[in-house]
C-alpha cells in the first residue's frame, strides 16, 4: 500500500487524550495529529521520538496531520513501527489480492466489513464455490518489549475475545475462520500473546484455537512511502 504522498517527519511532543497527539515537524511548524490508536502503545510515546505523519485536504477534518508510524529502538537500531490500526484491514486485502499471503491464495471473491454472529462485522469475508467461505478477522500489532519478539495485545481487550469466539462459531458452522496478526514492525522474528497484560484473551485465543481456529501472523515492511505485507512469522508460547 503506497501512501498517496510521502509521510511528513517531526518529533513526538506529547500524545494526549488518546486520540490526539502534538507533533514538532521537520521545519519548526508544531501540528496536532489525530493517534488513529485506542491502546497503551507501549513504549513508542516517548517524547522526542522520530514519527511520520500523513496529511489530508479534507474539508471536514478537524485536524490535517494523522500519526501513521514512529521509530523505535530495542538496541539493535530504529525500525519503523506502524501505530494506525485503520491500516491492517486494506494491507492484508491488498496481500490477499497479490497472493502473497499463504493458504489464503485462490479466493475468487473477497469482501470486506460483512456481517456475521452476534451483531458483528468480519474484517475480510473470502468465499469459494469450491473452499467455502473463510472469516478473516485482523489485529494490529505493534508492542515489543524484547528484541524481536512482537507481542499482543498492548492492553485488556474484551472486543478481541469476542471476536476470537465469534470465529470458533464460524468454524462450528463448518466453515473456516483464521485470525492474523499484522505485525506493522520489521523487526520481528515471532509473535506471541502478552498473557500478563490481558490473560483472558489469552484464554480465549486458547479456546479458539482448541475449536479449529487458524491462527496466523505476519510483518511488514514499512517506509515513509509504503507499507507492504512481507512475510509470516511463527506464533511462540
């Protein structure tokens, strides 16, 4: 996915409210940016830390500048680190598209944000008169408190469990469902649950995959530029 124009670089002020972040650009202009981001973002708030932002001309916007990735650094030098979890779902279509996402090539249909179990939406629906129909639910991941080790989730998450067993249905109802984890980090080796922060995911994440739940990751590759789906990496324990 190439980013319409090239991210704009500036140093991290503060972030604040969650949602809001203050930003001195490359430049000396200090822009507030929307933090398309609800979760702790462990250790990728530092002030001073390097970030790219991307911009928007839309008039109904209230702030132009959106926070899209930060460098981070766990000694083995700065890699970018993508924190807009609004990215992950066009990513992995696009890598659904071009093939490069393994066992999930050869899907004729693909549809995104559709309906299913209790009042939910399945982050990509792929269907095949021959497959079936496969559920692709998304999460973003970007913490990583050792080096190489991507983790998630960043804080407790009770959507995320729901999700998790609204997928173990999916397969109870005979089709098949797969989560994957996009890690939007280069620098990752492997990925595995952070059961201190949110160990009732992690009992979910247990449960689902006992019902037959695929479980999947995989990075990226990142620049001020783009962001591209690049290659699985195994989950740990």
């Amino acid at each position: 996915m190439r980013f319409p124009a090239p991210l704009i670089r500036g140093r991290l002020v503060r972030r604040y409210k969650r949602f809001l972040a203050d930003v001195d650009v490359d430049g000396g202009e200090t822009v507030t940016a929307t933090c398309p981001n609800t979760g702790s973002m462990t250790g990728l708030t530092a002030p001073g830390s390097v970030v790219w932002l991307s911009t928007s001309d839309s008039p109904t916007r209230k702030y132009r500048h959106t926070w899209e990735m930060v460098e981070a650094d766990l000694g083995q030098g700065p890699t970018l680190v993508g924190i807009n979890t609004s990215r992950p779902n066009a990513l992995v279509a696009e890598a659904i598209g071009a093939a490069r996402i393994a066992g999930l090539e050869g899907y004729p249909e693909l549809r995104r944000e559709v309906k299913y179990g209790r009042n939910s939406r399945i982050d990509i629906l792929l269907d095949c008169a021959r497959k079936g129909r496969c559920y692709v639910e998304i999460k973003n991941v970007h913490m990583m408190r050792t080096a190489g080790l991507a983790e998630f989730p960043d804080s407790v998450t009770e959507r995320g469990a729901k999700h998790l067993a609204e997928l173990a249905a999916m397969v109870g109802e005979g089709h098949r469902a797969v989560m994957m984890f996009l890690v939007q980090r280069s620098d990752a080796s492997k990925l595995a649950l952070a059961r201190d922060i949110d160990p009732t995911y992690g009992d979910a994440f247990d449960a689902a995959r006992a019902a037959g739940v695929e479980m999947l990751a995989c990075r990226c590759r990142l620049s001020p530029e783009e962001i591209v789906v690049d290659t699985a990496i195994p989950l740990v324990e």
